[in-house]
C-alpha cells in the first residue's frame, strides 16, 4: 500500500521476514497525510506494508468522524476485524499469530476509551495529536497484554511520513481548528489551532524538490489563519515565501524541484486581498481555490456561525476571478441544515448557479454530538427532504461543471502528469494548474513532467487531450 525508502536489496530478504503492517484510511486529506506519518514510524521499526490485513500483524484504521455513517462503517469493520483476530489467534488462517488492532484519527480522539468498551479486540486507541507514541503504544500493549488509549495532545509537525505518491506530496502547516461552524465536530477532533514554523515548512518543501516532488499541498483546516509562531508572517506572505524560496532554489539546485504548490482549505471569512494578491503574483502558486461555502443562504449562513454572507461571497468570487484570470475554484455544500427552508435551499441553488463552480463536495446535514447545531436547533429537516435537495443540488453543479468542462475544448494548457488513469492502460492522468483532470494517451515515463496539452474533447469529470509539446 505505500512506498518504503528502504534499500531493494535487504528489502527483499526482509518482506520474508518483516512484520507487516496494513493502514485502512477514512476522511479527509489530513488523514490521509496522517496515515503517511504512521507508516513513517512503523516504517522505523522495521515493518513493511502487507498486501491485506489477513496478511498484517498490527492494522491500523484511521478514522474520520465528520458524519454519522463513518462512525458506523467503522464499527462494522471493527467487528470484521474482531472476526480476523479471533481466526488468526486460533491459527484458522495457518500459522497462529497476533494481530494488534489500533484505531486512530478524530473518532479514536474524540471516544478514546469507548472504542475499547464497545470492541474489545481493539488493542490501541491513538488520538489526532498524539501520533508519533505510536512505537510506545505497541511497546506497552505487547508487554503487558492490556489495552492502551494515548489522546495526549504532543502535535510533533515534524514526523517523517512514508509517502504513496512520488509526484504529489502533503505538507502539514498547521492543526487544529478555532472557528466553531455550528455544524463541525473538527474542533473537538483536532484541537485548537496550532501552527508549524514557516522555516520548517520552507525545509520541508525544499526537501521534497530534492527528492523529484513537482507539486506540494500545505494542508490545515484553515490555512488562512496560519501565523508563523516565530514572527508576525501571516498565510498570504508564506506563500509568498514559498514561491520566492522555490524559483531561488531551482536555480541554486539546477533541477526544477516544485512546480506548484496548492493549499486547502481556505475559509472565506479569512479570504483577505492580500492571500488574492499572493495567488495572483505567485508563480508558483496554482490558480486553484477551494473555497468552501455550504450554503447560499444568508440566514443559514449565520446559524452555521460562518461570518459571511452570500453576498459577501460572491464578492470574493468576483475579486478572486478579477486577479487570477482562468482560476479553478471548488467548494463544499451542506443541505438540511436546521430551519433550512425550500427557499433556503434555492439561494444555494442560485448561488451554484451564479459561481458555477468547476468542481464541489455536497453533503446531507448529520447532527454531530456535542455541537452547537445539535444543542441549539432541532435537526427538522426530513431525510427524505434532505435527499431529494442532495439529489438536486448534484445535479444542477454536475450540468454545470460539465459545460465548464466542454469550455475547455480546443484549448492549450499546461498538465502534470501524476499517475496512469483510472480507466485505460493507455492514457495517463494530470491536472492543470487550475484542478482540472486532464486524460491522454501516454505511458508511465510521463508521470512527473508537465506536458503541455491540447484538449480534444470533454467528460463530465475531466477532460480528454493530446500532447503538444516536449514534456519537461
Ligand atoms: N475546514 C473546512 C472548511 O472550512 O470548510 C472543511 C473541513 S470539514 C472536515 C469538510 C466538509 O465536511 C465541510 O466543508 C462540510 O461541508 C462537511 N461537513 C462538516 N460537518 C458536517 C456535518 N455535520 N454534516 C454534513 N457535512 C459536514
Ligand atoms: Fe469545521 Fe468550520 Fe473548522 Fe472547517 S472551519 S474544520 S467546517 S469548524
Ligand atoms: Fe474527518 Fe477528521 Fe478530516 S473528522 S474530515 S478526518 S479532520
């Protein structure tokens, strides 16, 4: 499952031997990141990835708690897991051997202790901030047979990770969040905000130009409100950095070292002219936004506690595409919120309509514990309601993006090449600058150029091009 940097040779002789670890990842691309840092340290202790979790002695399931049904699909894996153990202990599966079962990420923070409770073949609990006592926690349970749970709150920003892609790398700025949106429970799955160091970060970029990264993604809850602990440098200047740091080491280097750095995710009540004016001037910074609105409704908007209005969206919408010509912006929606009404609903309607967004996440409103949404208003609007406004906002942003797609037929534009595709053995996949998909007939030596392309033709998701250029 990831890649290992450990020499071919011992690596060879070692999978024989090796104990072999399996990391089943849920939520977002923190999480994600996270999951590279916990096979970063397993990684150190010797372990190599197994091919399933029959196959694994500690499995891991780093978990997401963003909506109910990840809460319940991780318990219904838990009990499969059970199963696997109980196997394995019995030697069922050949040979008898232990399996260590550890639950991380926002639900191992925020239930800890009740995950043991409720699925007592969970060996180890480990929480959001707390990742890097993973050697200590299989240490503790191996020696004395019982149960551990860490959620201390120890963030180390600077765990290696052990990274799937070679092209795309994550790159952590900062944890946590302070904004409180009525509806999230992110705040009290990953704490306060807390930020890494720009020197840290700057070493860290440059580090991974070095090793043959052409793209990075700073990654925090809001990256917008990331100060450097340091000094008084705030997001817009950091990236700014980042950008002078990376045309500067290119030359001092003599290799192209990262082309782009994107960044999510960007709150809009933090979305200042200043971060506008360092995307519009970075040249290395993507013309891509995410820009999360959930709603179109100025009303809803406020019992969110989000601090902006649709209008004073829009706005920011309008500045942004004013500074940053041909800018790919995407967004998240929330339907059936509390109180929210038919005309409710059609504002985020009409709000799609009039962004017309190239790309977006929807989800149905689910009551999460402990949250503002769920002590202050009742969770009112029917499930049926929900899905047939789930179904409908789909649909009307799916329309869109597709004519947005057709738009692009029959430009030139300019793609990184990240991976084979999905669908054909003959085409390799990329994105523009902008976050558009872009297909063509290549193999796997172009994965890590950019290739300049001309798009032929056009999908609902992403689009179809030929090369016209050398890829560089
Ligand atoms: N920090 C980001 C922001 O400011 O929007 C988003 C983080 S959140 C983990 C990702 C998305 O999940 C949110 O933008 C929201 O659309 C969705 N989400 C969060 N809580 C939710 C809930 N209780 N029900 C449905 N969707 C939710
Ligand atoms: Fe959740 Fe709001 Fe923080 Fe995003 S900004 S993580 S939606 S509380
Ligand atoms: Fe889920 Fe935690 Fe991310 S709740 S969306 S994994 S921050």
């Amino acid at each position: 499952m990831f890649e290992t940097t450990r020499p071919p040779t011992s690596a060879a002789t070692e999978a024989k031997t090796a104990p072999r670890y399996w990391i089943k990842t849920y939520g977002c691309q923190m999480n994600v990141h996270d999951s590279e840092k916990y096979a970063g340290l397993l990684a150190e202790m010797g372990y190599v990835p197994a091919a399933s979790p029959e196959d694994a002695d500690v499995v891991l399931v780093n978990t997401c708690s963003v909506r109910e049904r990840a809460e319940d699909k991780l318990f219904s894996e838990l009990g499969r897991l059970r199963i696997l153990k109980e196997q394995n202990a019995g030697g069922s599966n050949g040979a008898a051997k232990e399996i260590l079962v550890g639950v991380t990420g926002c639900i191992a923070q925020q239930r800890g202790d009740e995950i043991i409770e409720r699925q007592p073949a969970v060996d180890f609990v480990i929480g959001t901030r707390a990742i890097q006592t993973l050697p200590e926690v299989l240490a503790d349970v191996r020696r004395t047979g019982d149960p551990c749970v860490n959620t201390q709150d120890l963030v180390d920003f600077e765990a290696q990770g052990v990274r799937t892609d070679t092209v795309r790398a994550f790159v952590t700025i900062m944890e946590g969040c302070n904004n409180y949106c009525s509806f999230c429970i992110v705040p009290a799955t990953r704490g306060l905000e807390i930020y890494r160091p720009a020197s840290a970060i700057l070493d860290e970029i440059r580090g991974l130009g070095l090793r043959g990264y052409r793209e990075v993604t700073l990654l925090g809850q809001n990256v917008n409100s990331w100060v450097d602990p340091d000094s008084s440098m705030e997001f817009p200047e950091l990236l700014s950095a980042i950008d002078e740091s990376l045309r500067r080491t290119a030359r001092e280097d003599g290799q192209p070292g990262v082309e782009r750095v994107r960044f999510l995710t960007s709150h809009p009540k933090d979305l200042s002219p200043r971060l506008i004016e360092a995307m519009a001037s970075g040249q290395r910074i993507a013309r891509h936004l995410h820009l999360p609105v959930q709603s179109g409704s100025t009303r809803v908007l406020r019992d969110m506690n989000r601090h902006y209005t649709a209008a004073s969206y829009l706005e920011q919408v309008a500045a942004l595409r004013a500074a940053v010509p041909g800018v790919g912006l995407s967004t998240d929606l929330i339907v059936g919120f509390p109180g929210e009404t038919d005309a409710d609903f059609e504002a985020t309607l009409e709000l799609v309509r009039q962004v017309e967004y190239d790309s977006f996440y929807s989800f149905e409103y689910s009551p999460r514990p402990d949250t503002a949404a769920v002590t202050q208003y009742d969770d009112d609007v029917p499930a049926e309601t929900k899905r047939t406004r789930l179904i409908e906002l789909q649909r009307t942003g799916q329309s869109i993006q597709e004519q947005r797609n057709e738009a692009w037929v029959g430009r030139e534009t300019t793609v990184l090449v990240d991976s084979l595709s999905r669908r054909s053995d003959e085409d390799v996949s990329g994105r523009t600058s902008s976050n558009h998909i872009v297909n063509m007939a290549g193999d796997a030596g172009l994965i890590g150029k950019l290739v300049d392309v001309r798009v032929t033709s056009h999908a609902a998701h992403s689009v179809y091009g030929e090369i016209i250029g050398v890829p560089h």
